[in-house]
C-alpha cells in the first residue's frame, strides 16, 4: 500500500491551515441574483432563463426593467 506523501494535494487540505481572509459583511449577489430581483419589481414571473431563449420577448423585457421607476 502507498502512503501519503506530504506533497500531495489530499494531504495539504487535511492538515494546511487556509492563507488569508475572508472578507466581511454579506457576500455579493452574483449576476442571476440581481436579474431575479429586477423581475420581481417589474412583475415578471417564471423562469427567466427560459424567458431569455425568445430574444424579442427578452429584449422587451430588459427595456421595461430599464425604464421602471420606484414610486
């Protein structure tokens, strides 16, 4: 049977301590969170990636999301 060398990647996550920081607060919202969000304050339900296949329906979409005002 072979033993682990220390080299090994498997060994270093076992016993390696992680370098650096993580950084503070809430994390970011990624891309897809931020194109949920727009649809829910314009009304548009469903999935939007499914949405996004039609590309006149998309770009209508977009353009609304775009011109919406908060009251």
């Amino acid at each position: 049977m072979a033993r682990m060398g220390e080299g090994r990647g498997v060994h270093r996550v076992l016993v390696g301590k992680p370098e650096g920081k993580r950084p503070l607060g809430r994390p970011r919202p990624r891309w897809e969170d931020n194109i949920k969000l727009d649809l829910r304050k314009v009304g548009g339900g469903g999935d939007w990636m499914e949405l996004a296949q039609d590309r006149d329906r998309w770009r209508a979409l977009v353009n609304t999301v775009m011109n919406f005002r908060v009251p």
